[in-house]
C-alpha cells in the first residue's frame, strides 16, 4: 500500500469514517474484495450503503456494472465493495480482486447504525 488510512466519528449510535486505500501491488489475493476491522460492528437491523468517493485504476467492473459502493452487513465490521448497476435494475455484484490492478485507488466515506 501507499495509503492505507481511516478516520472515524461516533456519535451516538451513528459511525461517520473515512477510508483511502492506494495499491502499489495487489499481490494474488484471490475472492471476494472486502475492507476489513471496522472500528464497531453495524447495528444487528441494519445493512448499510456507504457511497464510495471514487476508484481509480482499477482492472474492470464485475458484470454491467459501472458504480462502485460498499455495503455493511447487519453486525459485521468489514464492508464489501461492490459494484451497482443504477436505474430500474439496481443490480449490486461483488467486487473480486481481479478487479483491481497494481495502482487501484479507493476513497470512501459512509455512516452506519452501531
């Protein structure tokens, strides 16, 4: 990594963050492409749509899609990044590390219910 860097907020049951994340090589991880060790688990009701800054150097979307989100699970503490396909559909597909390439750049700011 260049940059491997969050802040976060709490305030009450609200988490405000803010995450940047610059590859200089992706290695050979392979899967399904996750941040991990959120600083608290989400509310166990809530699936939460954090909006993603912008991505920059990336390999290819998955499928039709060509918006990149992160989605928090109901009580999880990694936030997956996926891509969305907007209008009617509202297709949501996980990003895999074949997605990325050695000069990826995410920034993402969010809140979710703790």
């Amino acid at each position: 990594y260049t940059d491997q860097v969050g802040f976060y907020t709490l305030i009450g049951s609200l988490l405000f963050f803010s995450i940047n994340i610059s590859l200089t090589s992706k290695g050979s991880s392979t899967g399904a492409a996750f941040i991990n060790s959120l600083p608290v688990a989400a509310a166990a009701t809530t699936i939460v749509y954090p909006s993603v800054g912008y991505a920059l150097g990336m390999s290819s979307f998955p499928g039709t899609t060509d918006t990149l989100i992160g989605t928090i699970n109901a009580g999880q503490t990694r936030l997956a990044i996926q891509g969305y396909l907007g209008g009617t559909t509202g297709t949501l597909t996980q990003f895999g590390y074949t997605q990325f390439s050695n000069t990826s750049i995410i920034r993402l700011d969010g809140f979710y219910r703790v």
